[in-house]
C-alpha cells in the first residue's frame, strides 16, 4: 500500500471514529496535482449546526490530521519566496 493510500486511510478512521463526526459522512481523496504539491480533499459531515461547536470540531479534526500526518513523516508545502535588496547609495 502506497503511502498516499495509508494516509488517506488513516485520515477516514480518525473521521469516523470522531464523536461529533456524524458516521460514515467522511470523504478523504487524493484531488489534485498542485504545482509542488499532491492535494487531499478532506470532508466531513458534523453532528451540530451550532456554529461555535463546528468550528471547535474542525479545530480538533485539523489538530488531529496533522498528528496523522507528522506520524508518517510528511510536511505541508508552504510556498516559497526569495526577497532581494538592492544596496542604495
């Protein structure tokens, strides 16, 4: 099993094992092909609508995932910049 299969796997298991992920409503795929990056696509269905609790629910869910992902050694692409001074005179 590939390591992008086993990520994927682990991200639907946390998901459906979540308490106020509402069952079997997770959706985890590899999406896309980024410029320097491979994209999942992570969606979930969650057991409010109370939008306090939801974004607390997404707070742990996010927190979570990047445990996954640091579990298996793999870091987030951030986008690069290179700023160059000129001297003035």
């Amino acid at each position: 099993m590939d390591k992008m299969e086993i990520l994927i796997d682990r991200i639907k298991d946390m998901l459906n094992s979540h308490p106020m992920v509402k069952e079997e409503s997770a959706i985890v795929i590899f999406s896309n092909f980024g410029p320097a990056s491979l994209e999942i696509s992570v969606n979930y269905y969650t057991n409010t609508s109370v939008y306090a609790e939801y974004m607390s629910i997404m707070n742990d869910v996010n927190f979570k995932i990047m445990e996954i992902l640091r579990g298996e050694g793999i870091d987030f692409a951030f986008p690069r910049m290179n700023i160059y001074m000129n001297e003035r005179n």
